[in-house]
C-alpha cells in the first residue's frame, strides 16, 4: 500500500520535467523538419550517437561526470536555499589546483591523486565559501557575487596556466599545464573506452548526498532551510552556519567535478577545456531538471550528456548541426521553470484563500 | 615600449566602438532591473539581434532594414523571456539562461538553415553599417578622430542613454517604471498598469540589444559568428550593475570596461599578463557591491530564493 | 436621507470560510462611522471590497445613489474612494511629493512637471492643514509624517470617501491626537470618513456613528452620543465560554521571568515598553489583547527570534541574555508559534518532515547523525491518533493539510518536548471545536504537571478558560493583571480596547 503511495507522489512530481523534455524533442523535431531532414531518421542517429554501441555509452558517461558533479554541489545550494552561479569558477580553480597538486606534490601515486582531490576540493570550497561569507556578513547578494567571481577565477587559472606553470615544451605556446604523471592519473574503467574513475566517483557522491539529505540531521537542517528560513529559525537551526556549510560543500564538489576531469580525462590543465563544452551551465540544467534531487540530478546529467553526445553523432550523420541539443535544452529548460497552470491552480488557490481571508 | 604607443589614438578610437553593444545592452538590461525583472538574458538577445540583423541584410539588401530586422529578432526573443517571467511567473534567472541556450542553438541553427553554412556566415556583397563623418567635429584636432567616424548605432547608443535619462527622471512613464520596480504592490494599489509598464521595458530591452547585435555583426567586418557575442551579454550585465542602473552610471561603467577590454588587447602585444587587467572589471565591481545598495538584482531575487 | 454611501447585504466567501455575512453599513455626507471589531472580524475584508481589492460573493454598492461595481482599485479612485492603508503602500526612494502625485501626475509638454507637483502639494497641505515637508525622502519621514503622505494622496487623488485602516496603531500619543483633530477636520471639509479600528477611547472621541462587527456579521450599528466604550467592547467580544476543566491549586516557583523588556522607542513608539512579567510553575499566564499591541514581538523576544533594546529574561536558572533559540530549546522551553504558515511549518516539507523539527537532535531519535525515521514515526502516528489529524499518509505536503489539522500538528509536536515552560500563541486559531477542547485540555494537563504556560490569545474566551491570571496588553506595555476570579469579559474587554476601568456609562436611552 505504501510503496504504491510512493510510486505516485514520484511520477506525480516526474509530470513536468517530462512533459518539458517532450516539448522539447518536440521543438527538436520542428528545426529538423526545418533543415529538411526525416525527424525519425535523424532522432534515431542522436540515439545511436549517444547509446548505439559501448564505446558511444561510455563517452556519454564520460561527459556526464563533470555535470553530474556540477550539478549535485548545485543541489546542495538549491536546496539550502541559495543560488549559487558560480559552479564554473569553482570548478576550474579546482581544476587547475588539482594539476598543480598532481604535479608538484612529491609521492606516490595514490599520494598525487589524493592530494590532487583534496587540492581540488578545497580549492573550490574555498571560494564558493568567500561568496558565502560576504552575504552573511555584509550582505553582498550572493546572486551577484558568485556570478562576478566566475570571471575573476576562470581568468585567474588562465593566468597560471599562460605564465608561471605554463607547459613550454612543445613547440606552440599552449595555456595549459604539463602533463601529469601516469601514475597520477585515475584510471579508465573499460580499456580503450573513454570514461574513467571519476564517474564513480560521482556516481557515489549522488548517492551519498542523497543518503546524507534524506537521512541525517545535517541533510534536514539543509533542507528547511531551504524549505522556510523562517521555520528553520524557529526550530533552533543556526542559519548561518548552514548556509556557510551549504555553500562550501557545494563548491567542492564543483571543485571536483573540475579535479576528475583533470585527473581522468585531460591529464593535465587545459584553458578553456572545461568552459567550451559548458558543463556548468548543463549542469544547473540538470540540478533543476531534478528539482536538487541528487539521485535525479545525476540521471538528469546523463540524459542531459546524452543529448549533447547525440547531437553530436548528429552532426557527424546527417545535415543537422550539433546545436540542436541548445535548442533543445533551452525549450526544455524554460518549461521545466514556468509554473503552467492547470488543475493543480485551482487547488492552490484553495488552499491560499482559506487563509487570505479577514 | 611607451605610454605614447600604448595609449595611441586608434586605441581609443577602437575602445569607443567596442563599447556600443555593451552600452546598448546594459541600458537595456538596466530597464528590466528598473521595472522589478533581472534579466541574464541579454547574451541571448544580443545574439539574436546579430544574427537577423544579417538575416535582413541579405534579403533585402539594405543597412537601414538590417538594423530594423535585428531589432525585431531580439524584440522576439525578449518577449518570449517576458511571458515566462510575467505571464508563467518563472524563475526570471533561469528564463534568461534558457534564452541564452535557445537562441545560442537557434541561430547556429539558422546558419545551416538558411545560408547552409558552419561557422561563420560571409558575404562579400554584404554593405556594412558606414561611417558617418561629422562635418565639424572632424575638424578639430585630435580629438575630432576620435569623435566622427563611427558607425550610426554607436552614436546611438551614446543618445540612448540621454534619452533613457530623460525617459526615467522627467517623463511620467519613466516614473512609473521605476516605481514598479521599487514597489509592486503599492504600484498596483494604486491601479498603475503593472504588466504593460513590465512588457514594455521588456520590449525596449529588446531594441536596445537588438541594436547591440547589429553593431556586432554590422559594425566591423560584415559577418556573423557563432556565439559571436563571446559573453558580451554577461559584462553587459556587470557593466548595469557597476552602473546601478542608473543611464548615466551605465555610460561610465561601460567605457570603464572597455577600456579595460581595449586595454587588454594592447598588452598582449607587449607580453604582459592581460588576464589582470581583464579581472579589475570584475573586482571592482565586486568591491562596489560592499557599498552600493541593491541595484544589481532585487531583494527577493538573490541569496535566499533559489530556483525550486 | 441620501447617503453617499451604501454597502447593501454584503457577503464575501472564501471557499467555504464566511468572512463578510450579509453586512449592511450606510455613510452621510461629512460622516465619520468607524467600524470595530477584533482581528478576523471581517472589517479589512469588508473594506477590500469596497476598495476593489476583491470582489463580492453577494451585495451591492451604492455610490451617492447609484449601483457601483469596482473592478480593481482604479475604479475606486476614480470613484472617490481613497484607502489609506494599514501597511503603508509608499516608496520609500521617491520624495514625499512624488509620493502624493502618483497616478495623477501634472504634466507639461508631455513631460513630468514636479514643479507644478510640488506646488499643488503644498496647497492641498495648507488647504487641509496637513503639514508634510514636499522634498524630504519617503523613506526619511517619521511614520506619523508618511501617514500624512498617504492621506494627502488620496485627497490629491480627489477623494471624497476616505478609509482609514488601523490608522494609529504605530503612532505615538501625540500623534493620534493630531490625527484624530485632522479627521474631524476633514469631515467639516465635507468628507466622509470610514475608520476601521479596535481602539474604543479614539471612537468615542472623533466617530459620529458606530457599526461593530465580530465573526463577520454586525452585531451593532449606534450613534456616539448612545453608546460607550463598554457597551461597544461587549458587542466587539461577545459571550461564548467553555466549560471549565479542574485545575489543581499549586503554588510554584517563579519560572519564566521578564524584566523591563523594551523593543524600539527611539524616535518612534515603543513596540515594547518596560515590560515585566513573571509565569510561575504550574501556572498559565494569559495574554489579553487585540493583536498588535506588540504581543508577537514579546513571544518572539521570549523565544530568541528578535533583538531587544534593553531588559532580559531568565527561565529558571539559565539567562536567556544574548542566547539562541537552540539553548532557549535545550532549556526547556517549546513554543507553539500564532503564524503556522510563516514559522510553525514549511509548506513544501511533508508531515513527518514537519514534526521532525526539533526531534531530529534528539538522542532517541538520532544515531551518529542518522535520524532513526522508524522511531519517530511511531511517535508521529500517535499524535495522529490522539489529536484525530486528518492526512492521507505521512509524507502528505505540510501545505496541503487544512490550517486547522497543521494546528493539531505543531500542537502535538511542541507539547510532545514535555518542557518546563510552553509559550502558546493563538494555540486553537482556526481549529474545529473538539480539537479546541482537547488541545485545551491537554494544556490544562500540562500545567497541573507543574509547568508553566504563557498563553497568548486574541479569543477572549479561550484565555478566560485556561489563565490563571490575565495580563492585558496595550500598546506594548502590560495595563493590568487580574486574577481569573476577578476577571470578566466587560473589564477585560475595556482594559483591551484601551480604555481603564473608571470609564463611566455615557448611553443615553434613544435609540439610532
């Protein structure tokens, strides 16, 4: 009896992001038909691009471990309440401070890579943690602040990478670091096949996280305040002690987003390799998509992978260029956020006259 | 290496008109914060602006229709941000990130579809916006270089602001606006007509980045970019809240950063780390914050609202 | 006999809440009727409506003899219908002269003339002897000068009826005096004033007629010169008591102490002003008084959710000077909050979610920071059980469960800490009438346990029912303590409305 209760309260809160998706395949279909190419045909290649064969599954997983990281430290701030725009900055500074670590920190292997996660990790805690601090204490909107510092940190590990840690020993001038050492690199889970350790990595995290929201006391002081400062207060909870938390963790994990795709897939740290395919933006994607759920934010991201890797073997295919996945989540995305109004209005508005009135 | 060579005329010259499409979008942005909506959008409606501009310019041969047909696009895409944040009561932050991903996939789309290209769409037969000598002000020594010569939406943008000065502190409508956006409520108990004031700045935003656009792809070199606008939407955005949405403000803000831009571009020549002078923008922006009240994004938009 | 103004049968339905039942009041020109009643009469219901805010389930408005029907405030105004409302409705950037002009701005050339404004402005203030300064900020002014604003708008904006909601609820003696002296003013000028308030001593000066509503129906409709303050407070409040239920003689030491506890004062009216109070163990303590007379703001000092200027309180040993609401809690105290919607609960976060709150750190229910869900369950279904809560499972949105069943919750969670000191704020608001007596029950149960409650309610009989001693507020101090034997509903409700004891009966015997 339970279990069908809770089967229903899931697929009732699954409506409209599906609905949104549908639209959006929908709107898909419109610009394909547009270009002159057979919808079904060309759906049927974004299919085969992301899920046709193993090689093509693992490169669609491969892509999603940075936005699955994204987009959980995004949960995170969601559901605390807050909106934290700066996951791209955290996620590079945590990129670039995994490098140097790997790079610089002597030992062995398992050394590098740890100190390459904790590097990473800090790295973006920190400064998620800076944008935190200036809200609680001088109310600098954190809207604003983590946008602006976006900027400063992408171009600041730009600046590393240009100048004092810069690999200058190829023939061209790259704004990237050396490679790092094989021994730090974490390893690929399928031989020959492009996705590594940090899937699992981020695999475990979503499950984590949604043990530690839904299970521990930390995970409901979370979630209050998110759901009502107010009540928070009232019930005792420190405020800003978990906005602070809330902020550093999501950061973090931003942070490590960036660290794993240093340590498993680039080996080394590229400028511009983590903010041209837009995992950050795909990722705050996919935490909405899910509504900050951790577990639905990792499907969300790998649905959300699929569609850009599809696009891609779209592009390689047939006529269609790989935009198609913007329009897409674009549409997707603007349903997902607009409260279309049907039969659940006028339950609202019920519900909100009763205690309207006098 | 001298100041002289550094800071020559064509620096400054360049720095005018790379400001144009900042000052036009961040107006435009500053007319969305005024009437109570922050809008992340304006990237998206840049772009959109660029892309029918030359869309119009192909079709019909004329700069004048260009201009008017990229502001149109833009218009479109800004009222399409205006439903979902009025009409459907959406989040306004995360509206204007699906515009910006919308019309991103929709124009490159669009190169494919209508001029069957990727990447950059050319054509040498395609007139530009001219350059419009002032007869007078040519003259003058020095500065008269700096000041005629430029295309007719970088004037324009300059006028923009005047008239969004003028709009907002001596006409009865810009007041209007601005009380909505100071107070909603009391705005509509007093029977002010709250949506048509909103869609109304939504629209103009849409004009104002419309011609952003067009300066773009119109401006220098004839042709449209993928993604060309290159996050010129979002220092525009910075530049509105530097500038407390205030037209004035805006005008000093936006030459502050392109200066900063141009400056940059300089020093590369000189091998000097640019990525520094390209963050003070940003860190100057941020320290303002400590001391300005909120005129980037409303109250109820920031800290504790998120998107659920 | 024409009246300006007729509100004919007016009845306004929200769902299946009554708020306005069938209310009939009439205006004469140069008139000054206040309509009284306590919080959740209907008064500000009834008001919406004639100011467009809502509209009508039945009933007519008729405007100097004809039928009006207002679609939105816009209507109203141009009617000659002006609200000055409770919570003022000014921006706070714009000058006190843009604030009058709004809407009805002088224009030359197209342009916004604040010239030609700021000129009208200071002959509609000369006019009515109304003294604002036309260039300061909004935001700079004094609450007794940005209500000024707000009158000179509406009279800017060509009112001849005017509202005025709660007007002197936030102002300082003086300031009433000044406020009531401009009323009657403006009713020689030939406008017609509606006062809605709950404060006696200010109608018995300045209103001509009096309509009083309780539960949203008119209970009385008189002239001044026939009424007094206590007649008026017994058709406001009303006889409606509970049985009583036994309660055992204790004489327990002194647990919750306050001591001249003051919040604001400064330049404004205190909200709190050198309040003291003492609730002994095995004792309920009532609150009397109409809301807004700073009741919520002592709750939330008591509970640690609001700054205080000066004073301090202690619950037995442990100074709560400067402590958070977490150890106010670990001390013993547990708070049933008057807003369940804006502190009690989230709306988004399930039943069980919402009993949780303070649970969650508990040792029984907690393990290395795991929350044991199953343990406290069982708890939960026991307050669904003894409290007959009415949800379809415990995941069930808080925000969907009816006000009256999230009270029954919050209810039971707060009871279920067995702390030393409750404070209950309108414990019973909105909740049918055998859970009223059952959560009555249970609070008189708690105090015969040897704790202390302190009970705040604007139902005069609820407080009636369960206090042992009554201590009114007024205006953000404590006016009288009486013991429940000496307490009756005429002297409470006169101390309540502001009036003192003495007040002698002025009725004369004709009839309206």
């Amino acid at each position: 009896m339970k279990l069908q209760r809770k089967l229903q309260q899931l697929l009732k809160s699954l409506i409209q992001p599906l609905m949104a998706v549908l639209i959006g395949l929908l709107t898909g279909a419109v610009a394909i038909s547009l270009v002159g190419a057979s919808v079904l045909e060309t759906y049927k290649v974004m299919w085969d691009g992301a899920f046709g064969n193993f090689y093509f599954v693992t490169a669609t997983l491969a892509r999603a471990t940075p936005i699955i990281l994204i987009g959980l430290g995004l949960a995170i701030a969601f559901r605390a309440g807050v909106f934290n725009m700066g996951a791209e900055g955290q996620m590079v500074l945590g990129a670039v401070s995994a490098a140097l670590a790997a790079l610089y920190v002597p030992g062995s292997g398992i050394i590098k890579i740890l100190a390459a996660l904790l590097a990473g990790f800090l790295a973006g805690g920190l400064w998620s943690l800076l944008a935190g601090w200036m809200e609680t204490r001088f109310k600098v909107q954190l809207l604003i602040s983590t946008l602006l510092l976006n900027y400063v940190a992408v171009l600041f590990a730009g600046y590393l990478v240009s100048r004092p840690f810069q690999d200058k020993s190829g023939s061209a001038a790259l704004a990237q670091t050396h490679m790092i050492d094989q021994v730090a690199w974490l390893p690929k889970l399928f031989q020959g096949m492009s996705v590594h350790m940090g899937f699992v990595i981020a695999i475990v995290l979503a499950v984590t996280l949604y043990i530690i929201l839904r299970f521990t006391s930390a995970g409901y002081e979370v979630r209050m305040l998110g759901y009502n400062p107010f009540f928070a207060e009232y019930g005792g909870i420190n405020k800003i002690k978990v906005l602070l938390f809330s902020m550093f963790f999501s950061g973090g994990i931003a942070g490590l987003a960036g660290t794993v795709e240093v340590l498993g897939s680039q080996y080394r740290y590229v400028e511009g390799s983590l903010t041209v395919p837009g995992y950050a933006w795909t990722g705050l994607m996919a935490a909405l998509l899910a509504n900050s759920n951790p577990l639905g934010t990792a499907v969300a991201a790998i649905l959300l992978a699929a569609l850009q890797t599809g696009a891609m073997g779209m592009e390689r295919n047939t006529e269609v260029p790989l935009e198609i996945a913007s329009v897409i989540q674009g549409v997707l995305i603007l349903f997902v956020t607009a409260k279309i109004t049907m039969n659940w209005w006028k339950v609202k508005k019920k519900a909100g006259d009763i205690h309207g009135a006098a | 290496m001298t100041s002289m060579e550094l800071l020559d005329l064509s620096f400054f010259t360049s720095a005018i008109r790379m400001i144009s499409p900042i000052l036009l979008a961040a107006l435009g942005g500053a007319l969305c914060t005024r009437v109570g909506i922050f809008n992340v959008g304006l990237e998206g409606l840049i772009l959109a602006g660029a892309f029918s501009a030359i869309v119009g310019n192909y079709f019909s041969g004329s700069v004048l229709v260009a201009v008017l047909v990229g502001a149109l696009g833009s218009v479109l895409a800004s009222l399409l941000f205006g439903l979902a944040a009025i009409r459907f009561k959406a989040n306004p932050i995360v509206a204007g990130i699906a515009i910006n991903f919308l019309v991103l996939g929709l124009t490159t789309f669009g190169l494919r579809a209508i001029f069957n290209v990727k990447g950059a769409f050319y054509d040498k037969n395609m007139e530009g916006l001219p350059k419009l000598d002032i007869p007078v002000i040519e003259g003058i020594p020095v500065v008269g270089n700096l000041l005629s010569g430029h295309s007719p939406l970088v004037y324009i943008a300059f006028l923009a602001a005047i008239v969004l000065y003028i709009f907002f502190y001596r006409t009865v409508t810009g007041f209007r606006v601005l009380a909505v956006g100071k107070n909603e409520a009391a705005a509509r108990s007093l029977g002010l007509k709250v949506t048509l004031l909103q869609y109304g700045a939504i629209v103009a935003c849409g004009i104002l980045c419309g011609l952003a656009g067009a300066q773009l792809s119109l401006g220098q070199v004839t042709m449209f970019t993928e993604g060309m606008t290159a996050g010129r939407g979002f220092i525009a955005l910075v530049a509105m809240m530097l500038g407390q949405s205030h037209p004035i403000g805006i005008v000093g803000s936006s030459l502050l950063f392109g200066l900063m831009d141009a400056l940059s571009i300089r020093l590369q020549g000189f091998s000097m780390p640019t990525q520094f002078t390209a963050m003070l923008p940003y860190i100057i922006t941020i320290f303002a914050m400590f001391f300005l009240k909120d005129r980037g994004a409303d109250s109820q938009l920031s800290g504790q609202q998120s998107s659920r | 006999m024409t009246y300006v103004l007729e509100m004919k049968d007016m009845s306004k339905k929200y769902g299946d809440f009554l708020a306005n039942d069938r209310i009939s009041i009439h205006l004469k020109k140069g008139e000054v009727l206040a309509i009284v009643g306590e919080n959740g009469a209907g008064k500000t219901t009834l008001m919406r409506m004639l100011y467009g805010l809502e509209q009508p389930t039945s009933g007519e408005i008729v405007l100097n003899g004809k039928t009006v029907k207002f679609s939105g405030p816009l209507d109203a105004i141009e009617s000659g219908i002006g609200m000055v409302h409770q919570h003022f409705m000014l921006f706070s950037d714009f000058s006190v002269t843009e604030n009058i002009v709004i809407g009805h701005e002088p224009k030359r050339n197209g342009f916004f003339n604040r010239k030609a404004a700021a000129e009208k402005v200071k002959e509609l203030s000369e006019h009515y002897k109304i003294n604002v300064n036309p260039l300061k900020k909004a935001g700079d002014c004094s609450i007794g000068e940005q209500q000024r604003i707000e009158i000179l708008k509406v009279l800017f904006q060509g009112a001849d009826i005017i509202i005025l909601d709660e007007p002197t609820a936030v102002l300082t003696p003086l300031e009433v005096e000044e406020l009531l002296k401009t009323i009657q003013f403006l009713a020689e000028q030939g406008k017609s004033i509606i006062l809605i308030t709950h404060k006696l001593p200010e109608v018995m000066k300045v209103a001509d007629q009096i309509t009083v509503l309780r539960n949203g129906k008119v209970t009385g409709n008189v002239l001044k010169q026939q009424t007094d303050v206590e007649q008026l407070a017994t058709m406001m409040v009303g006889r409606e008591l509970q049985k009583l239920t036994d309660r055992i003689q204790l004489d327990g030491d002194p647990l919750l102490v306050v001591e001249n506890l003051t919040i604001g004062g400064k330049d404004a009216k205190p909200i709190l002003d050198q309040l003291s109070l003492t609730v002994h163990r095995g004792e309920i303590v009532g609150i009397a008084g109409v809301s807004g007379n700073g009741q919520s703001e002592l709750i939330q000092a008591i509970a640690g959710l609001r700054k205080i200027d000066s004073g301090n309180v202690r619950l037995g040993d442990s100074s709560f000077s400067g402590k958070t609401v977490a150890y106010r809690r670990n001390a013993g105290l547990a708070h049933i909050p008057e807003d369940r919607y804006l502190w009690g609960a989230a709306k988004e976060a399930s039943v069980e979610e919402t009993g949780l709150m303070g649970y969650y750190r508990k040792r029984n229910f907690n393990q290395s920071s795991f929350i044991k869900l199953n343990a406290f369950r069982k708890l939960v279904r026991g307050w669904i059980d003894r409290f007959e809560i009415k949800t379809p499972s415990l995941d069930e949105k808080s925000g969907n469960l009816s006000g009256g069943n999230l009270q029954k919750l919050i209810v039971a969670r707060e009871l279920g800490f067995e702390t030393d000191f409750l404070i209950a704020a309108e414990p019973t608001r909105g909740v049918d009438i055998g859970a009223m007596e059952y959560i009555h029950e249970a609070i008189i149960e708690k105090r015969n346990n040897g704790d202390g409650i302190l009970l705040v309610s604007s139902e005069l009989s609820e407080i009636l029912t369960l206090s042992d001693r009554i201590a009114v507020m007024y205006e953000g101090k404590i006016v009288d303590i009486l013991d429940r034997n000496e307490a009756t509903e005429e002297r409470l409700s006169v101390l309540m409305a502001g009036g003192n004891e003495n007040e002698a009966s002025t009725k004369t015997t004709t009839t309206a």
